[in-house]
C-alpha cells in the first residue's frame, strides 16, 4: 500500500501548538480502510486515539508543546493491518523547530 501521514498544524504561542495529521494515498486504499489507531506520546491523555472518519482521511486533531514519533495503524475492512510512522514536526513563527 502507499500509504503515509500528512500533518498540519498552527502555532498558539506560549510554546503550544494546534495540529492535525491524516491518512493519504490513492482513493482506491483510502477506501480500504476501516479505522486507524494512533499512538501518541505517552504524556498524551488518551494517548491511543481512533477514527474511522473517511471523509476527512482518518483526520485527527489535537494540541501539544513538542515534537514526537506518531504510529498509526491502518485496519482494513478485511482485518488486515498497515502500520505507520511519522515524525511531528511543529515550528515557531521564526521558523524554528519546536523542541523534541
């Protein structure tokens, strides 16, 4: 599958940022999908976090100070599994990057 995590996000100043990440690749295993589960940091409340939204591509959204490994399972409709990574990169306004 070519699958991968995009992410956005949006300084709040005080060292704390809005972000979002979701699911892309072609529409044909977008469609696949069944839910994803992310795993944020542990420092996370509800760390494990799952939507089964397609119309948004499995969009999650939250808020942190820092930057982190995100994993994410894509389940397929047929029970299989395709497992993700992706690095959460944040920066201030200046351009530069959040702290890890």
């Amino acid at each position: 599958m070519a699958l991968r995590i995009e992410q956005d996000y949006r300084y709040r100043g005080d060292h704390y940022w809005n972000w979002r990440i979701w699911i892309v690749g072609p529409e044909k295993e977008l469609d696949q999908i069944d839910h994803v589960v992310y795993t944020l940091h542990p420092t996370f409340p509800n760390p494990v976090r799952t939507t089964a939204d397609r119309a948004s591509n499995f969009r999650l959204e939250t808020a942190g100070w820092g930057t982190f490994r995100i994993y994410a399972k894509a389940v397929l409709k047929d029970g299989s599994e395709n497992h993700l990574e992706h690095d959460l990169e944040l920066r201030y306004p200046d351009d530069t990057p959040a702290p890890a």
